[in-house]
C-alpha cells in the first residue's frame, strides 16, 4: 500500500514539473513492463546460509589478520627506528669526538680489541 501511494505520489509530481501527463503515463507503462519481465525478478534465494555473505565474512576475517600483521609490523619499523636514531646519534658523537681530536688511538684499539689484534699481526707478519 504505502509503494502505491509514493509511486502515486511520484507520478502527480512528476506530471506537475513536466507538464505532460502523457509523457509520464508513457514512462510508467514503460517501466511497469520492463519490471514485469521474468528477466528482472530476483533469482530465488537459495536454502542455507548465502554463499555470498560468507565470502564477504571470510574476506572480513583475512582483512582482520592482514592488519593485524600490519600492525606488527609497524611496532616492529618503530623499535628499529628508534635504535636506528640511537646508533645514528652515536656514530654522529664519535665523529665529532674525533674531529675534535679527543679521541686518541689507545682509545680507539681500547674500544676494538680485535683491531688492536690484527694491527699486531699485520705488524708481526711484516705487511706495515
């Protein structure tokens, strides 16, 4: 009932701005008999859950994991960033140490044993 009066309802509107009544009962037949036609009715609505909906949950459920991961790993990239910086920030600090001249070669073979090692066996081995 309520689809009769809003199409009746419609149709007057319709017939009032075109100004042609019969323009519109034209498009109305029109269209009442391309909505009458079996090719337009809805194919009926199989037994059982909607293959359909459970495609779009199954999709939902992947969608969910793969930002899960996401999220992962961007905390994962956030750590790494920040130990980046703070080795950046290190290596930023031994250069001015050392364009500064603070840094002595005790220091540095202090800090790298095993380059004091091989210093010594190059040394040993006659290659200096």
């Amino acid at each position: 009932v309520h689809v009769r009066c809003f199409r009746l309802i419609v149709r007057r509107v319709c017939q009032a701005a075109l100004g042609d009544s019969a323009l519109v009962d034209k498009f109305k037949a029109a269209l009442d008999k391309t909505l009458a036609d079996p090719a337009m009715k809805s194919a009926p609505k199989a037994d059982g859950p909607d293959p359909l909906m459970e495609t779009v949950a199954e999709a939902e459920k992947a969608m969910e994991a793969v930002m899960a991961s996401v999220n992962a790993d961007m905390k994962d990239s956030e750590t790494k960033l920040v130990e980046l910086q703070k080795r950046a920030d290190a290596i930023a600090a031994e250069i001015a140490a050392i364009e500064k001249g603070t840094v002595t070669l005790d220091d540095e073979l202090a800090r790298y044993p095993d380059l004091a090692e091989k210093i010594d066996k190059e040394i040993l081995d006659d290659k200096w």
